[in-house]
C-alpha cells in the first residue's frame, strides 16, 4: 500500500475515540470522555495522575491492536475531538453525590466497576447508572465505599455512636442528621464543629464521619494558608474536613460561609489574556478544634457544634479502625435506609432559621424516628449566639444598653451618636481605654451592627436602618412582651 493509500494516525484515533467513548461539554466549557455504557468521566485535557483520557485512550488502541502513536496524532485526534463535542449538548459532572431521574440520587462507590447507591423515595439499591442520567468526575480524593448491608435494622447507627465519644444524644442525633444531609445534592448543611477537651478523640471522631461518605482514605486535613488553595482542595472532593483549628481569620470565615451555602469563582486561564475558568461549589464542611476564638455572626449560623467527651477506656489506634472497617458496611447500609425513611416523613418547614433545609431534614428526622434533632439544634444555635456575644465586647455593650429601653419601646440616633453613646457606656466613670478594634466612626459602627443584626435579634434586641428628610438614622428596638397566656387569643 503506497503512502496515500494510508489511513492518517489522527483519523485513527479519532475513528477508535467516537466508536468507543462518548464526548460531551459541561457549563463551563470544558469536554469529557465516557466510556460507553461506564459512568465515569474524564476531561479530555486533564493531565492529572487519577488517570487521564489521553492515557485512558493510549491504553485502549494499544490493547485493542491499533499499535502506538506519537504525541503530536494525538494531539490532533485529541483538537478534533474537542472541537466536535463543544456542539453537543451540555451535561453536568458530580463528584461522589449526584441527583437522578424521578427524584431519586445517587451515591457514587467509587468503584472500577461503576456500581453505585441509587437512593429513591421507596428504598435504595446498587446498580450501574444510565450515563444519560449521572457522569461521576473522579479526583484522588475518591476514595472507594464497601458494598453497604442491606436491612441492617439500625445495627449501624448503634455502631457509629458506640465508635464515636459524643457528649449526649443532642449531639448524637445532630451528626447523623448532618450524614443524611450529606447524602443530598441540593441540600446545604451546616459545618460541623467537633469540639471538646484534649483527649476526647476530635480527629478521630472527624475521621469516622468523613469515611463514611468518602471512604477509608478520606482523612483530615490542615486549613490551607489561603483561599485559593483551600477552593481548590473544595473542588476536589465531597466533604472538606479542616482539623485542628485554633484560630479563624476574617477571609478563611468567609470562604467558610461560602462552601456551606455556595459561592462561585472566576479567574483568568492559564497561557490565556481573556479567557476565565469559573468554579461553582458547594460542599459538606466539617471542622474540629478545642477553641476558635472569636466565631463571626455570619458564620455561627452556619456551624453545628458536636461535643465529644473523653472515653473512659482507651484503645488503640489498629484496634479501633479494624472495628470502624469492619462495621463500615453495616453503618453505610444503616445511613442509606434511614435516609429512605426520613425523605419519606412529613413535616413542616421551619421558617424562623437561616439554614431552612438542614431544620426541615431534622423535622424529617424527628418526624421518622422521634430524636428531638430540631430542638437539638435550636439549641445549639443559641449556644453559638452566646459566643459570638461573650466574644464580642460591641454586642455585649449593645444588650447593656438595649436593657434600659421598655418593651415595645424604640430609640432612635445617627450612627455618630450612637457611637458617642455606646463608647461612653463602655468606658463608663473611670474613662477606661477602648479595646482594639472598636468602631471608630459611625460607618463601622453601623456596619458591625448589620454583622451583629441576627444575632442581637435571638436576644430581643430588633435593629433597623432609615433615614429622614435630615439625616439617616439606626432604629434600637425592643419587642412588646407578649400577653400573659390567659389573656392570649386562641389560636383557633
């Protein structure tokens, strides 16, 4: 056969691709390969060491008896590809949790094989998911599940409780609310914060609750020094745990509260002078420490504290995770059908707090199995108020001279008067100094007070902005005390 008579290596591989992988674009641009009928998805262009398609794709003609090709065919089989799938339709990728047809989701195994959980609102089974419904993208974070038991009768959540040192069964009930939210892919959740005294076994404990979503290599991890790499490491992965944590700084704070709700970034691409690579995320959080210091406002409602005790009985570390291995299975399977019950329960949806969809997964879990969750994290939240204000010497001036105004009563001044007036009740008498960083005009003020808002309302302390034909002003509220309960309404 002369030369012309030679099939170009490009056709080649791009007749052996389009035969053999599907290729499609996601929101963002970027193009991704699926093996027909397999699940997972790989970008076309990725380079990183969870396996690429380049390699994915060098592998296949090799076995398959198409010899080796040199980079520069592939190349250009690869340009072609990449060409043709940004005309096709635009398909999401999910890393471990994923939302499926007729409201079911899917929990991604990670396995070879593709199997995965599909939870639906009448139980949960195992199987290989439709690549027209579900494209799992895997990073080296995705660490492989076991095979969860099937009707395990609750044995897992025994056996989770009696592994972990929490506190009381407050405590208990909130953090496998926090693993059913987990198991959501619309649901934001709050951040966990494993606290107690040296000893209590935080890490650990932290430990245990990732693994069961991310599997034994899922693991702990120090808070990264700054914000980009900390959304990089978000991105990567379904839950983000941060260990250790003695102090939050004003920009971790934020990013925090914009992995629990949802954020997006944009920045320029690489070897590019116009060209930007946005990153949508949202992500489970969970966060362990002794003390923080001082938790901003915005943040505390985003928090789920989880008090852990020491254990009377020490064990060792080989013996303990044997045991957690062991009965990872039964805890899977026990999570996965309580899950079913609890997306099946009836309740109302509480409207009074800032995480909505976490308190009307603990009213499910109340209603399916009778915990008191929701009270549980009433409670914490209001315990989370009180740190913020006995951090917080503003807020604690504030409700000082919040206490002199009658119920129903209102007070109203430009934020440079208030400053006078709440600087002097802080100094008092004897003039003491003011404490580093309190406002020092009355812009900061009125800002610091939007920050302090929700919570100096949790303490009947309602604050409000408007202005007149004059000047704006900052409205200090008290609201009317309610009627004595013979004197109330019927409610019906």
């Amino acid at each position: 056969m002369s030369d012309d008579d030679k099939t170009p290596a490009r056709d080649v591989i791009a007749g052996y691709a389009q035969e053999h992988f599907r290729y499609f674009r996601t929101a963002d641009g970027t193009v991704y390969a699926q093996r027909n009928g397999h699940p997972v998805a790989r970008p076309i262009r990725s380079q990183g060491t969870s396996g690429s398609h380049r390699q994915e794709l060098m592998v296949g003609l090799f076995h398959d008896g198409y010899g080796v090709f040199n980079g520069t065919a592939l190349k250009e089989a690869l340009d072609l590809i990449e060409a043709l799938a940004l005309s096709q339709d635009v398909q999401p990728v999910h890393i471990r949790v994923a939302p499926g047809f007729d409201g079911a989701t899917w929990l991604d195994l990670g396995r070879a094989d593709g199997q995965s959980v599909r939870i639906h609102p009448t139980g949960w089974d195992i199987r290989t998911p439709d690549p027209a419904e579900v494209c799992w993208r895997r990073t080296q974070l995705t660490g492989e599940l076991p095979m969860p038991v099937k009707d395990t009768d609750g044995k897992g959540i025994d056996l989770l409780l009696r592994l972990c040192n929490f506190a009381n069964a407050e405590t208990e009930c909130l953090a496998i609310a926090w693993l059913i939210g987990c198991l959501g892919p619309s649901v934001p959740v709050p951040a966990p914060f494993l606290t107690g005294p040296q000893g209590a076994g935080k890490s650990t404990g932290g430990r245990m609750l990732v693994r069961i979503i991310e599997g034994m290599s899922g693991d702990l991890r120090r808070a990264p020094k700054d914000e980009e790499n900390l959304i990089a490491a978000v991105a990567a992965g379904w839950v983000t745990a941060l260990d250790n944590l003695s102090h939050l700084a004003p920009d971790l704070s934020d990013a925090m509260c914009c992995i629990v709700t949802g954020a997006e970034t944009v920045k320029r691409a690489l070897y590019t002078d116009g060209d930007v690579v946005r990153a949508r995320y949202r992500r489970p959080l969970l966060l362990t420490g002794i003390d923080v210091g001082v938790i901003r406002p915005d943040l505390a409602e985003r928090l789920l504290p989880l008090r852990l005790e020491r254990p009377s009985v020490r064990r060792t570390e080989a013996e303990l995770w044997a045991e957690y291995a062991q009965a990872l299975p039964v805890i899977l399977g026990s999570l996965l059908d309580l899950t079913v019950k609890v997306r099946a329960a009836e309740a109302d949806i509480p409207t009074d707090l800032r995480m909505a969809d976490f308190a009307h997964l603990c009213a499910q879990l109340d209603a399916a199995t009778g915990f008191g969750a929701l009270a549980a994290y009433r409670a914490s939240l209001d315990d989370l108020n009180d740190d913020v204000i006995e951090g917080d010497l503003l807020a604690q001036t504030v409700l000082k001279h919040a206490a002199g105004i009658a119920p129903g009563a209102e007070e109203r001044m430009t934020s440079a008067e208030w400053l006078h007036a709440l600087t002097g009740l802080y100094s008092g008498e004897d003039c003491r100094p003011l404490p580093k960083g309190w406002p020092t005009t009355g812009k900061v003020l009125s800002d610091r007070l939007k920050r302090l808002q929700p919570t100096l309302a949790a303490r009947g302390v309602l604050i409000d902005w408007g202005r007149t034909k004059a000047a704006r002003y900052i409205e200090m509220a008290r609201p009317p005390a309610p009627p004595p309960a013979h004197e109330q309404k019927p409610a019906f």
